[in-house]
C-alpha cells in the first residue's frame, strides 16, 4: 500500500535526490505480517531501522521482538540477497561486570537482567529467525547519532545536545556518551550491504566522550549560549570513557567523522532548520573555524 504523497511527514524524503523518480513509499505496520509480505515482495535486500518507541520500555519488548522476526520472516519469503538489521550499542556494552578495562567491540552483549535492553533482545531475535530461515543477516550497532536533520521535527538524540544550547540544562551529568555521525551510519548500512564478504555485527561508533567533554566542545564553537559549565555530581570520580574498537568497519573503508565536526554540524544544522535561535548576532564562518 502506497502512502499519501502528500503527507507533510513524508515531505524531507521526498525532497532527497532522484527520490521523485525512484523513490516508492509503502504503509507496513510491524505487527501486520501481510502489510511487510507487500512492501517486501521484489525487493533484493531489505534494511530494518524501525522500531516502535513508548514512555513504557517493557511495551516495546513484544512490538520490536514480533516486528522484527516479521521482517525476517517476510524477507526470507521474498528471497531477498540481504537483511541489514539495526541494533544499538545498547545490545553491546551494558553489562555491569565486564571489565572497564576491556576493548567493547562485536563480541559483546549487554546483560539483558541489567539492562532490559529492547534491541538486545529484538537483535537476538533476529538472529535466531535468520538462522532458522537461511536469511543472511547483518547487523549494523550505533551509539548516540547526531549530524544534520533532514526531518522537521527534533528526535530524542538531538534533544541530548539542544538542551545544553537552549538554557534547560543547568549542569551537565557525570557520565559518558558515545557518538557518531548521522552519515557515517548512513554508510555503514550501505557497506554491510554491499560488500560480499560482509557478515556479523558491526559497531558504529566514533568517539566516547565525558558529558563535560560536550560541553566544552560546544562552548568552544558556540560561545553565544548558555552551555553548562558545572557538573551535577562533584562528589563523585569523573567517569571515563569506555574503550572499543570500529576496526570491523574502518576495514570496509568507512572513514569516520570526527566527533567535533559532528557537534558543529547538529548545531549549524539546529540553527538552519529553525530550532535554535542565535541570541546575539554573531555569525560562525564553517571554513574559519578549524575543527581539530
């Protein structure tokens, strides 16, 4: 079933390149098998980023996990070459008794007693469908993705780094974060796909920085705003960045973006669209400012 041309929703993915000649969008709900079956049918690789979100994270459970091996299930009907699959580093390196000291990489599973992590268990649903049905399954793991919005409205990754522009946050959290760039996950999907040999998970990650770290990057670019420059905690250690490793995708060839062009460019990007207003008229001149 084909959805409404029209729909302001749909309006940024009509707007990409060559999508008014080769773009086709079709209504699929994750629970409706029959729904995938038809947006599916006679397509030669099939990529699964969505996933249904709720304020209640146990809800998402059943939807993602069902969704999910539907999506496997469907594709295996269709014959398609590949399913890309994407997880999050939330399936990866939530586990309170691994080793701070230890490399996180692909090998990895977060502790599902400690984290009822919703991507840990629809991954592992997906690779236990796949296996079941000779599907060849690749899973693409992100952190925390920020870049350029191509949509209108603001999701809940971009909130992470607008509410310590907009005044909101007063301190910033002692904890670490993960990120990546919006096109390097992009890239990475395409390459998982395209590349033959190809199999397994894949983590997406650039950087891991401490939530001050942040915050001094943006301060340092964007001086006009109010970033914080406290930490909520002063009692505790500063926490530090976990160690992993991105050598499985820099081996396909992705090149990754450095983490502060990716902050320069949420927030260039927040400005243009609307969602960030200057408050004092200056101006930032991208190839003045020398991103190192």
């Amino acid at each position: 079933m084909k959805l409404n041309a029209d729909d302001p929703k749909n309006a940024h993915l009509r707007e990409l390149e060559g999508a008014k000649d080769r773009l086709m969008l079709c209504k699929a709900d994750l629970l409706d098998f029959e729904s995938l079956k038809a947006a599916i049918s006679g397509c030669d690789g099939v990529f699964h980023t969505a996933s249904p979100v709720t304020d209640d994270p146990e809800q998402m459970v059943e939807p993602a996990v069902n969704g999910t091996k539907y999506v496997i299930m469907a594709a295996a009907e269709a014959k398609v070459r590949r399913v890309v699959f994407t997880s999050s580093i939330g399936a990866v390196y939530m586990d309170p008794n691994r080793d701070p000291e230890k490399v996180v990489d692909e090998s990895c599973w977060s502790d599902l007693e400690f984290c009822k992590s919703t991507k840990t268990v629809a991954e592992q649903a997906a690779w236990e469908v796949a296996k079941e049905k000779g599907v060849d399954l690749v899973v693409v793991c992100p952190v925390l993705v920020l870049g350029p919005i191509l949509q209108s409205s603001v999701n809940a990754s971009i909130i992470h780094i607008l509410k310590y522009l907009t005044g909101s946050a007063k301190t910033y959290a002692n904890s670490v974060q993960a990120y990546v760039h919006v096109k390097d996950v992009a890239l990475a999907h395409i390459l998982v796909y395209e590349t033959p040999t190809a199999s397994g998970r894949y983590l997406c990650a650039e950087s891991v920085l401490h939530r001050g770290d942040v915050c001094e990057i943006l301060a340092k670019f964007f001086p006009e705003y109010p970033v914080p420059t406290k930490c909520s905690d002063e009692v505790n250690p500063r926490a530090k960045p976990y160690k992993f490793t991105n050598q499985k995708l820099k081996e396909l060839g992705l090149e990754f973006t450095p983490v502060k062009q990716c902050l320069y460019e949420t927030v260039k990007s927040l400005q243009e669209k609307g969602h960030l207003l200057l408050p004092l008229p200056l101006q930032h001149d991208q190839e003045a400012i020398r991103i190192q």
